[in-house]
C-alpha cells in the first residue's frame, strides 16, 4: 500500500514533524510504503487562477507541483501534517491545496474523478496550534476536507492539537503522540478513528 505524506511545516524537528513521525511510525509497521515530501524544500508556486486546467485537468505551472501530482493519482493513502498559522494550514500546505484545483477541474468539470483502487482511499490531517482557539482547527480542517474530496479521497480523520508553541512542546501532551502513531496504523489497515 502506498501512503503519500506531504509535510508542511518549515520548522525542522517541531511539534508537527514529531506527530508526523509517530503517525509514519505507525503506518510503516502496517506495512505502507511511504513517499515523505517536505513540502518547504519544493518549489511550488501559488495557484495563478489561469484557467489553464478547466479543459484539461492539468496545471500550466512547471515547478515541483510536476512531481506531486502522480504520487497523489497514484497513492492508496495520503497524510498530511501542518501546523497552525493565522488560523489556517500553512502556506507550504495550501500552496499545495490550491494547485489541486487541476484535480477538481478533472473531477468536477470533466467528470474524470481518480479511480478507486481496490483498497479504496483514505486520508489523515494531522495538525498543531500554539494558540487555545479551536477557530483554528475548524478552520484548517474546512480547507483539508475540500482538498482530500477535490483528490478522490472520500474518507478522511483529522487529529489537532492546541497549545503546543514551543519547539517539541507536543511532548508534555499526554494523548498526542501515542494517538498520531495509532492513527498512522488506522490510516493503512481500516477502522474508525
């Protein structure tokens, strides 16, 4: 099975990137085959609004966005992790989201959705904010629940976490990362949660 995660913190070793490797911990003891793409390494340009995909399904822009696409069309599973900023996914992340409007074109416009593999696809939103307000978990889950139905991926669960600012502060959470590891493993076999 192959798990396809798109991290989209810029800052190495923090509380985003502790949960996403517990979550790949998880998956891999499952057995998934995991592509990690850190998303601020990328050269990914912000959606033009050209309308160069709505007869096509496929962006104009040539950057690292050409790498992305086929491992999305081809993934079974897909994580994403990011933290909280203003009260959304990351710029790294949305930058991301908002070159799959070529998939919601393709799906939407053209009526050619990604097919389903047998093993179906599923999906898993994994977020840390720093502020108490859960204004902005909502927020970043409203953008992920369009993106992962915009890409074919018809289930998906979403972990967050608040309060967790300084570096590896999601250590003192008492749940946290025992939950993404469980949830790593939930993503590849099935099951609620």
């Amino acid at each position: 099975m192959r798990l396809l995660a798109l991290h989209g913190s810029p800052r190495k070793g923090g509380n985003t990137e502790l949960l996403l490797q517990e979550a790949l911990r998880g998956a891999q003891e499952e057995g998934a085959q995991v592509e990690l793409l850190l998303l601020n390494e990328l050269d990914i340009r912000g959606c033009q609004d050209c309308g160069g995909c709505t007869e096509t399904g496929q962006c104009v822009i040539q950057d690292d966005m050409e790498l992305i696409y086929p491992l999305i069309r081809s993934c079974h599973r897909i994580l994403l992790t990011s933290p909280i900023f203003f009260l959304g996914v990351s710029a790294q992340l949305k930058a991301v989201v908002d070159r799959c409007q070529a998939f919601w074109c393709e799906k939407y416009l053209l009526k050619r959705p990604i097919p389903q593999p047998p093993e179906g696809r599923r999906g898993l939103f994994i977020t840390v904010g720093g502020m108490h307000w859960a204004e902005g978990l909502k927020c970043s889950e409203a953008t992920v629940r369009a993106f992962f139905r915009s890409i074919s991926v018809p289930e998906h669960h979403c972990l967050g976490y608040l309060g967790a600012d300084a570096l590896g502060a999601i250590r003192q959470h008492p749940t946290a990362l025992k939950e993404a590891y469980e949830a790593g493993k939930k993503l590849v076999k099935g099951g609620k949660g």
